[in-house]
C-alpha cells in the first residue's frame, strides 16, 4: 500500500456490528431517551431494531422508573419523562463542576455571551426575537445565533440549579 492509498476502512460495517452487539435493554433505553413526542411500541422497536414484544418489557421497566412516561394507553405511546432528563443534566453539571464557585465561574461566561447574543439581537430573551424582522440575507446567521442563545439559556438556567443544589449539599455538609 502506498502512502497515497488510504486504508481500506468499513466503518459502516464496524457501527453495525456495534450495534448487534448492544443488548435490546439498551436499545430500548437509547431510543427512549431520544423520545420527545409520543411514540407507539411499534415504532420504538423498528428505531431500536427489535420485535415489539422484546422491547415492550424494557419500555414498562423505563416508566417503572420514572426515565419514561405513558403519553396515551390506547394506544400505548411513551415519551421521555422531561424532569428526568433534566436532572441527569444537573447531576452531570453538578459532577463536571464540583463546586459552587466553579459553576459560578461557568455562569459568568454564559452570561457574557448571553449579554452579547441580546445586544446583538436587540431583545432581552430570545423568545422576544422576531426572525421576520431579520434581512433575509442574515437569515440563516441569525437562525444559528438566535438556536445558540436558546441553548446558552436552557444552560443557564441549569447551571443555576446545579450551583444551588452544591450549594445545598455544602451547607448540609457542614452542619
């Protein structure tokens, strides 16, 4: 093989066998936790890549533990259970972090950008934009700003609560 020759890759062929290998647990617990409008069993187990009576004992095992929701029961759909996912959020933040003021630290820069996106825009939140009002040369800049700055407030506003919570724990500890 020459240096000009890449290698032969199949990564294709490597994800699908990584995929094989994952159990329906997990592929159960994957697609679930990418759910955000109801879905039927049906369409769960064609995602996950199973039969539904495989994966619908692993979808009543998720509800029982509050990772998932019943939307509807006839038929049945779940969806993702949006306070959990948030509190994995914070308890990831909550570990990456540490620490109050390290969070805080974190907070002041997400501010400054938060503070800049608004100036820019000329509004005090994002949902207060009006993309109509945009050139529609910009459109697309502004689309990906306007989606930066939703994503910097949802951050915040986690980053907030983790810093309570350590903030808890901390008092707490030291009683």
């Amino acid at each position: 093989m020459s240096e000009e020759t890449p290698p032969d890759l199949d990564l294709t062929g490597e994800w699908e066998t990584r995929l094989e290998a994952r159990t329906v647990a997990e592929r159960a617990s994957e697609v679930g936790m990418a759910l955000t409008a109801p879905t039927s069993v049906m369409e769960i187990a064609e995602r996950a890549g199973c039969a539904t009576a495989e994966v619908r004992p692993h979808l009543e095992w998720l509800v029982e533990r509050g990772i998932l929701e019943k939307a509807t029961d006839d038929p049945v759909r779940f969806v993702r259970n949006e306070a959990y996912v948030e509190f994995r959020r914070i308890t990831e933040l909550m570990r990456e972090f540490e620490t109050p003021e390290a969070i805080a630290d974190a907070i002041g820069e997400y501010r400054e950008r938060e503070c800049d996106l608004a100036a820019s825009f000329e509004a005090a939140s994002p949902d207060a934009v009006v993309l109509a009002d945009v050139d529609s040369d910009d459109l697309g800049e502004a689309y990906d700003r306007l989606s930066e700055w939703r994503a910097i407030t949802r951050r915040l506003r986690d980053l907030t609560e983790a810093k309570h919570r350590l903030e808890s724990d901390c008092r707490s500890l030291s009683r």
